[in-house]
C-alpha cells in the first residue's frame, strides 16, 4: 500500500465551489484500478490548504494508470482550477514501528 498525499491550496472564497467539485469528481478516482481509499480534510484556518490522502496499491496506479486515463482528464477538468499553485504530491510506504 501507498499512501498520496497532496495539499491542495483552494483560493480563498472557493471552497464550498471545491468541496462540491469533489464530490462529483470523488467517483471518478474510486473507479481507478489499484485505488483502495480516500480522505479531504477541510482546513480549520479560514485561508489554509485542504489535505489529500489516497491510498494505492502503488505508485504505478495511480502515476502510470489513474493519471493517464479519461477519468483523471475530467478529474482535472473538474478540480484544478481551484488550485493556487498547483499542489505537489508526495508518496509515502507503509508505516513504520515508532516507540512511543
């Protein structure tokens, strides 16, 4: 499993318009093959960023599928106009034993 996370910096005022955005465009990545979950979280701070989670069952497909498809064209299409800049987006393993 592996973990896609963004931060995805709504502009401001936009965010009850992103959110409704999202729900329409949510079924399209939960179709994509090797996708197993996904998360938003809402900013607590009037002008903070939302925070993506999408776990994959790798990197490939989410990068070398979901990416290329029709569905992450209309994704786009749907979600990237809200963004300023255009997030970046990390991948992260399995979680690691921490000692507490």
């Amino acid at each position: 499993m592996v973990l896609e996370l963004a931060e995805l910096p709504v502009r401001a005022g936009e965010g009850e318009r992103f959110e409704a955005a999202f729900a329409e465009a949510k079924p399209l990545i939960a179709a994509a093959p090797g996708f197993l979950s996904i998360a938003l979280r809402r900013p607590i701070a009037p002008d903070g960023h939302y925070l993506l989670l999408v776990e994959w069952d790798s990197v490939a497909h989410h990068r070398d599928g979901f990416r290329q498809s029709p569905d992450y064209a209309r994704w786009s299409a749907l979600l990237h106009g809200f963004y300023d800049p255009m997030p970046v987006i990390g991948y992260f393993a399995e979680d690691i034993a921490c000692s507490t």
